[in-house]
C-alpha cells in the first residue's frame, strides 16, 4: 500500500482532444484525493505521449505514470490489462476510476478480477464515508428504475467506471504543478492477442445535432440495431438527424454523438420524432426546447405522450417501415409531376422545381453530385446542371434517381390519382392480346410528354409475342417475373429491379420467360423534349 492517500485514473486518451471522459473522471480523482490530502493519479500508457501528460497535470493530477512504449501506440487489452495490474501491485493506489467509454468497460472488469477486487460500473455519485473513510457510489440499477447505493470490501483497489457527461472536468489551469514519472518496464509482444490491423474515425454528422431541423430518435423500444434502422432511415427520408436515448448508445446502435439528454446534447428541431423510447427524465432533459414532438411508443401510459403534441400508440418496428415507405411513394410522386411541368414547361405554383427538389433530396440523403451522379450512371456536371434546372433530363433519369434515393417507382400515383384511374378503368385499360394486358398509369396524359404503363405479361409459355415500335425513347423497370425484351436481333433478359432504356423506335418483343405473372412499368415519351 502506498504511504499517501492515491487515487489512480485510467488516462483513456484516444479521443483526447473530442472526447473529455478522462477528464471527468480527473476531476473526481482529484476532489477525493484533496479530501485526504492524498494524490490525484493518471496511469498513463502510450507511446509519444508527453503532450496529453502535461495535459492531465494542468487539468489536476499531481502525478502522471507514464509508461512509453511503441506496442502500447494502440489500445490492446491484453497487454494494458497486465501492465496495469503490474502497476497496481508495486504501488498499491487505493482507489482507481476509469471512464465508462468502450475501453473502460472492457478494462475494468479485467484488471478487477485479476487483482481480485471490487468494481462498480457506471457510477453518477463518488463519495468518501465520513466514518469508515471507505469509498461509496450510486449507481443506476435495473435498467436506470433505481440507483443502488454501493461500499466496497477491505479490498483495494477500490474500481469504478464512471459514465460520460455526469461529471465535469476541471478546466485547463497552466499553473497547476505536478510530476511525471516515466516508468520503464519490458512489455512482452507475446502478450498481444489482438492485433488493431486500420482504425479510421468515424464522420462527422453533416449538422450537428444541436443544430438539426429534424431529428428522428430512438431508444430501447426499437429492440435491436436493425429495428434501430428505421430511426436512420427516416432521418435520412425527412433530411433530419438521429438521436438516441442512452440504451440505444450503449448497446452501439449508434454512436455516443447521437446521445439527447442531461448527460447529452440539448437539441431544439422544429420537428422531433422520438420512437421507442419512456420519456425517462434525463431524456426528456435534453427535447425540453423541441418544437413539435410526435412520439411513437406501444404503450398507451408512456410517460412520453404526456409531453408529446402527437402520440402514436404502435409497435415503432411496425410503423416506422410503413411510415417510410409511404413517404418513398410520396417523393417519387413529387419529383415526377415536377418532371411532368419542367417537360411541359407547366406552372405547378411554389418555389420547387424538378432540379431544387432533386438537390435537396441528394443533400438529405448527404451524397455529393459526385456520388449521385455515379449511381445514376451520369457525370457531376449533367448532376450539377439537372439541378440547377439548366436541362431537363430523359425520363430514364427518373427511375435512375428513384433506385439511387431508393424511393418506390410503382408508386406513381397519388391515392387519388389511382382512384380516378380505377374510375376510367376502361378507357384505360385495354388488353392488347389474350395473355398481355397493359394499364396507363397516366390516364387522360395522353398528349403529355410522359406516360407511363403498368404492363402485365400472363405466365404461358406460348402466348402471342407482343411487338412495338413507336417514336421516342422508352424506360422499362421490371417489378416481378422475368422479361426477355428483344431490341432489333438483340435479346435482354431482365430480372425484378432490373432496368432497359433504348430508343423505342427500334423494334421490342416482349416476352414473359418465366411461370409467373411478369410485371413492368413502363415509361415512354415522345423525342422532341429530349435534350
Ligand atoms: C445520472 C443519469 C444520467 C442519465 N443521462 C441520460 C441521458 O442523457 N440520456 C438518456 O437518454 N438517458 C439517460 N439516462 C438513462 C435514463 O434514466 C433512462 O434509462 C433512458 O433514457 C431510457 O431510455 P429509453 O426510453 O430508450 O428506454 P426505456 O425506458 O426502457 O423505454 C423503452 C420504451 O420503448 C417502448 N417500447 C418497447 N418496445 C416497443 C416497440 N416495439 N414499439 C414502440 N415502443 C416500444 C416501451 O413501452 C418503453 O416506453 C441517465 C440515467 C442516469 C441515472
């Protein structure tokens, strides 16, 4: 045991600069240690580490271990584990705190039970017991439904992990004095199990979440990651950000950025959609200056409809993906009678236009001109010029963007729309031979620039070969069957989700290959408007 009062802290410096965890944890150190007039501590592992040493002085430790080796450049838990447990014997600290960063939760448990002593994870209080001078916490228990109070055994080191954000640190002092020991000792490379082959940082949100218009959030109700991918494809449907209670960071749904509460970010959207999560506390901390907030929870007393202007009671698993995809229907519905007027050069009123709509829905979606213009099979520069409306691209760019947005082509019309077309069912719909049937989906479109058709091709092996050839260009995006669609000599065979676009006035066969029903939209417009 050592002849002064220490309390040892991890000095978790990967992030150092963004993520101030260590100096949190400081902080406490050094409050506990000033109580018995004893020694704030910073074990320190790394290689050229002396910057983030004299850091950690100026933010309060009166000492820093520094240990400087090349194979400790990277976190490795092995060997970190044994090298701080070598440590902890020769100097025998009484108390040693960590950050409850990934690290920190896959250290700590390692080093306590090889030392044999106590841990407690997630602290939000530390305190010294005025009569038995033993460390005591609280800590959240029961999925947060209760703070455990907590004392430690005879045993020491006295470990605990303390959360992000529930402390603060102690801000950088210059005249703070300390020491910095480096201490030499053989770091065995047989002990490394793991080897870190790359480590990349992860981007940064396009607007910070503080900032964001929209945000979508979620928590534990959205079950898992890929329930949680609802909460970011929406984000990313309505242009907004994502959020996370504490549940969904900690189980790495997504990352600690997207945290909102007491111990996260404050956010202030004009919109907050919160799905799956109770509406606890130090949440709700964090939504307090959200203008509208529509919350989805799939119990009825959630606490959280008691602050939200719109609730839906629904399993957000559920309603999420039908949310979304109503919205993809929507869009390429807007972004098609934004086509339609830009050909026809129609007055649609309001200040969108087919190229502003196709920018914004790029930039929610953060690709760059570049990006989209290879998933479209374009160059920035024809990107570039469609948005700023300078020219109108051909109809087969339509169905090019709705796969890059993936928004839903067969979901052309509006509602409405398809109910006036099931009004004029039969002047729209014709059947052509006794196994092909097409239906427009533009009815009453006929002299417009685009028309598009729902084909459907009857599974017989021997049916009549439909054969066309009209002017213009033509787009065909298969939705369920096979398709041999031949061009002059030429035979192409399309699978569901597979698209053709030619010049129609080259002759086109169509035939179902398959035993199934074959069904085809598609899109035709005569050529003078084509630039
Ligand atoms: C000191 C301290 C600081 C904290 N700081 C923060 C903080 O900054 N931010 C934070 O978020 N938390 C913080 N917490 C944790 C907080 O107390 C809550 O535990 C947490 O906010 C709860 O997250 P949740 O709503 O996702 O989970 P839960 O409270 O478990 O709620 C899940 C909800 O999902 C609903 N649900 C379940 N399944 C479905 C489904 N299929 N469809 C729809 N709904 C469903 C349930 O009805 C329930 O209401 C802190 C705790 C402490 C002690």
């Amino acid at each position: 045991m050592a002849d002064d009062f220490q309390v040892w802290v991890f000095g978790d410096h990967r992030n150092f600069f963004q993520d101030r965890l260590t100096l949190q944890v400081l902080a406490q150190a050094r409050r506990l240690a000033d109580k018995r007039k004893g020694l704030a501590v910073v074990v320190l592992l790394g290689h050229e580490v002396d910057d983030i040493a004299k850091e950690y002085i100026a933010h309060g430790a009166h000492r820093v271990l520094k240990i400087d080796h090349p194979l400790l450049a990277n976190y490795q838990v092995d060997l970190f584990t044994s090298t701080i447990c070598d440590l902890i014997h020769e100097h025998g600290p009484d108390i040693f705190l960590l950050g409850g960063s990934d690290f920190g939760r896959e250290l700590a448990p390692r080093v306590a039970k090889r030392l044999k002593v106590g841990l407690c994870a997630d602290c939000i209080e530390l305190e010294l017991d005025s009569e038995t001078g033993k460390l005591t916490a609280s800590s959240p228990a029961f999925g947060g439904s209760v703070v455990a109070g907590i004392a430690w055994s005879e045993s020491r080191p006295w470990m605990a992990t303390i959360s992000p954000g529930i402390f603060k640190e102690q801000g950088h002092n210059e005249s703070f004095r300390g020491e910095i020991v480096r201490v030499e000792k053989n770091i065995d490379e047989a002990q490394i199990r793991v080897r870190t082959v790359s480590s990349f940082r992860e981007p940064k949100q396009a607007r910070p979440l503080e900032d964001a218009n929209v945000v979508v959030a979620g928590g534990r109700g959205m079950k898992d990651v890929n329930g949680f991918h609802y909460v970011r494809e929406l984000a990313m449907m309505l242009g907004g950000e994502v959020g996370a209670t504490r549940p969904a960071v900690d189980e790495h749904w997504t990352s600690h950025d997207n945290l909102i509460g007491q111990t996260g970010k404050s956010i202030k959207p004009r919109m907050l959609i919160t799905c799956g999560t109770s509406g606890a506390i130090q949440y709700t901390a964090g939504i307090k200056e959200a203008e509208t907030i529509v919350a989805v929870n799939r119990d009825p007393h959630a606490f959280i409809f008691q602050i939200a202007d719109l609730g839906v009671v629904a399993d957000a698993n559920s309603f999420l993906p039908a949310l979304i995809a109503e919205i993809k229907g929507h869009q390429f519905q807007e972004i098609a009678e934004l086509y339609r007027a830009s050909r026809t050069q129609e007055d649609i009123g309001g200040d969108s236009t087919f190229g502003r709509r196709i920018k914004s829905l790029r930039e929610d979606r953060k690709l760059t001109t570049g990006q989209l213009a290879s998933q479209t099979g374009e160059t920035p520069e024809f990107i570039d010029r469609v948005e700023k409306d300078t020219i109108t691209p051909p109809v087969s760019f339509l169905l090019q963007l709705a796969r890059a947005f993936d928004i839903d082509p067969s979901n052309f019309l509006s509602k409405q729309e398809k109910i006036e077309i099931g009004e004029k069912r039969h002047e729209s719909f014709f059947k052509r031979t006794q196994d092909y049937s097409y239906r427009t989906l533009t009815a009453g479109a006929a002299d417009k620039h685009l028309r598009a058709f729902m084909v459907t091709i009857e599974p017989k092996k021997r049916h009549k070969i439909v054969e066309y050839k009209h002017p213009g260009e033509e787009f065909i995006y298969v939705m369920s069957g096979e398709l041999e669609i031949t061009l002059g000599s030429k035979a192409h065979h399309l699978k569901p989700g597979e698209t053709i676009h030619f010049n129609s006035e080259t002759k086109h066969r169509l035939r179902n290959i398959c035993e199934e029903k074959c069904e085809l939209i598609a899109f035709s417009t005569p050529p003078e408007r084509i630039v």
